[in-house]
C-alpha cells in the first residue's frame, strides 16, 4: 500500500453518505436519471449499487485495499485500547501494533506483517487510526498509583453512606456543608509564556530566585456557594502584621516554623470558622476535611463537637476526585496568583517578591477565584450535593478493579457518634 497517497480524480467523491441518500430516493420511486443529477452520481454506479452488483452496496469504496481485521475484529481492538486507557495503563502505538500482529496470527488471517519484529507496520496502524476517528495518539498525565488504585467503589460508598446518614437526619442544608484543605503559594512563580524570537534554543524570564520559600493558605468554601476568609501560615518565627497588607478581607495569619498548618493550627482556623459561621447545636454544620493528621486531633475533635460541627473524614488518595476545592477552586487560585506575580514582577524591574508582597498577591488572586458559581461547581462535581451517590460511572473505577477493598485502617470517619456506622479516629 502506497503511504499517503493523494488522490489524482475526483471519482467517488460524493461519499457514502450521498451515495445512500441517492439509493434511499431511487427506492422511494425517484428515478436514476433524477437521483444522478440531484446527487452529483452517476447512472452506471446508482445501478450497480441498487442491483446489488457491488461488494459493500451503499458504501463508497475505491481500490483493492482491504484492512487485515473486519469490523467487528476492529471494534473488539478499539474497545480494548479505550478499557486500558480508562485503567491507567493506556497502550502505546507499538503495543497496538504487537497486538494487532498476534490477533492475526492468533485467528489465522492472512497479513503482510513483519514475521521479524512479530508487529504491525506503521502504515497499518496510520489507517487503523483514520478509520477509527475517535483515537488519538496523545501525552498522558503521570497519576500516582495510590490515588488511581485507592479511588475504588468500597472507599467511596462508605464515605457517601456516611454523608447519607449525615443528610437522612434533615439538619443539613447546602448553606451548613463546608469543606476545608490547605495549598501552598511561593514567591518564586513559573513565568507565564511570552513571545520571542525562533530559533532561540533558551527563553528566558526573570523570577524571585532559584527556590522559593512555601506559604500555607487554608481555605473552606460551602456548598451554597460561600467562601470563609482565608487562614495565611508563614513560615517564620514571629507574626508580623504588615504580613497581611492585601489579603482578603477578614483573613487570619499565623506562623510555623516550617510554614506547614499542624493541630494546634487548625484548632485556631476552627475557631476562626466559628466566629464567621456561627454554628451551634442548634445551628449545625458539616465539615469535609483529608485524613491529615492535625484534623484529626482530641483538641479539634473537641472544639468540633462543642460547636455542632460533624467532621468527615475523605477516604485516602480520593481528594481529587471526592473533594470540591481540589476538583473547581485550588487550580484556579494558584492560576491567578501565578499570573499576579508575573504581572509584579513585570511592572516593578529590579524588585523581589517578598512576604510582604505575598499577601497582596494572594488576595488579588483569592478576589478572582472565589466564586459562587465555583463553590456550587465543586459539590456538584463531587456528588456531595445535591447528594448523588450514583455520581462516579463504572469507568472512573477501571483502575482500581485490581481490589474492592479499602486500604487497612483507612475509613472514612466522623466526629459524631449518632450518625452512619460505627467509627474509629486514628
């Protein structure tokens, strides 16, 4: 078979789609002489096809060439190549071409395979591809095989099984869901792309530094589309007010030594969370959280339930999927704080950023991300709410079919002893 052949005339042009248009019209009484002309075909092939004289009748083929696999061995080959993709273990162009060699071998189909290399050539696998439009040689995303192999059905439905029993008792609206993570900012940004001249091997941009120092950002957003103001942790000694110059209004700010949230930490954003929210036991809320240690401490625990908060546990290695800051708002929050910084250090030549400047960077970005809309996007996304446990599709489970067992000592948990299955916090 020629590669890339190019076509010489303009036979067979009209298509197969014209070609079955035109023999639909002659079998509903329009006479060939009136079809060729309304659909650009001549009489000769509009008999041939109608007569049934042709090796495909309604379909537009020209040449000898017959693919080596038929449609149905094609489609079972298609099938398979879209199971291994949604798996996580997705195969390359040269395992394509293995596989079609042993397939006909396998089934003793006559072929023009290379008996040496034991693979398809790669013209084979540039017409398999063309026939079959809806495959695409693509760069996949590196994904850990914890977070494919730990998103599996059992994690899943005991978290949603405890969000059920939460809901079941009808004290909950979206406006009393939260959900609370941390994400870290830095003051050396990646720099946005720019025009420049071709043919340069290196572009470059001018940044902070080498390696920037990391700053905590703890945010919570509810399911009705509100957002508590941020808890900033820098990584120093002493706070400093100036730190919080620009920051969303009615952030909060402390310091660790390594700029990372611990127990102690997250007790005060609790508090913090209570001061704006309210919530009692008389006015109680939900609250999402990863399995980090410091969520889970006696004091939090405490500090949780004196106030009518039920703390749910996500499973482990599910927050990208299951969690609706990580699914709609993180991204776009570090997006935006990206672009402020490239735009700082366009407009102030010669200046670094600092923490000082940090702050104000973080609430010019915060302003554009917390958005209703996102807030609503993330719950809906993650099937919280409106609550759907039947959210996640059978193919989002493929890469986890080699168990159907949660990790050991991982369930979900909740601070609250009166709702769903009995718990353990670890």
């Amino acid at each position: 078979m020629v590669r890339c052949y190019k076509r010489k005339t303009e036979r067979g042009g009209y298509g197969s789609s014209s070609l079955q248009d035109a023999l639909n019209a002659v079998k509903d009484g329009m006479s060939l002489k009136r079809a060729s002309v309304q659909f650009g075909i001549s009489r000769p092939v509009l008999r041939r096809h109608r007569d049934s004289k042709m090796a495909n009748p309604g379909k537009c083929k020209l040449g000898n060439y017959t693919p080596v696999f038929n449609e149905r061995l094609e489609s079972e080959l298609v099938a398979k190549v879209k199971m291994m993709e949604k798996a996580m273990y997705g195969l390359t162009t040269v395992d394509v071409r293995r596989i079609a060699f042993e397939l006909a071998e396998k089934l003793h189909i006559e072929h023009g395979f290379n008996p040496e290399t034991k693979m398809a050539g790669k013209e084979w696998l540039r017409c398999f591809l063309k026939r079959n439009g809806d495959l695409s040689i693509r760069s996949p995303e590196p994904t850990n095989i914890c977070r494919a192999v730990g998103f599996n059905k059992a994690q899943v439905k005991i978290f949603t099984d405890l969000l059920k029993g939460c809901f079941q008792s009808g004290k909950y609206g979206p406006q009393a869901i939260w959900n609370v993570d941390e994400t870290g900012i830095t003051n050396v940004h990646k720099p946005c792309k720019i025009l420049a001249s071709k043919g340069v091997r290196q572009v470059s941009k001018i940044t902070s530094g080498e390696k920037g120092a990391t700053v905590t950002v703890t945010c919570a957003m509810s399911a009705a589309g509100q957002f508590i103001p941020p808890m900033v942790i820098w990584p120093r000694k002493r706070m400093v007010d100036a730190l919080m110059k620009g920051t969303p209004p009615g952030s909060v700010g402390t310091v660790s030594d390594s700029g990372w949230t611990d127990c102690s930490i997250f007790v005060k954003w609790l508090q913090h969370f209570i001061s704006v929210v309210k919530c009692s036991h008389e006015n109680p809320a939900i609250l999402i959280v990863d399995g980090h240690n410091s969520h889970k401490s006696l004091a939090a625990i405490d500090v949780a339930r004196d106030h009518g908060i039920t703390m749910i546990t996500l499973p482990p290695h599910t927050t990208h999927r299951l969690q609706p800051l990580d699914v709609t708002f993180f991204k776009s929050l570090k997006a935006n704080y990206n672009q402020a910084a490239d735009n700082y250090m366009t407009s102030n030549i010669g200046k670094r950023i600092t923490f000082y400047e940090m702050g104000d960077l973080l609430g010019k970005a915060y302003g554009k991300s917390a958005s209703v809309e996102r807030a609503v996007r993330g719950f809906e996304h993650t099937g919280i709410w409106p609550f759907d446990e039947a959210k996640f599709t059978d193919d989002l489970f493929a890469a986890s079919n080699v168990t159907d067992e949660p990790e050991p000592g991982s369930t979900p948990t909740t601070t609250n002893d009166n709702i769903g299955k009995p718990h353990n916090l670890h």
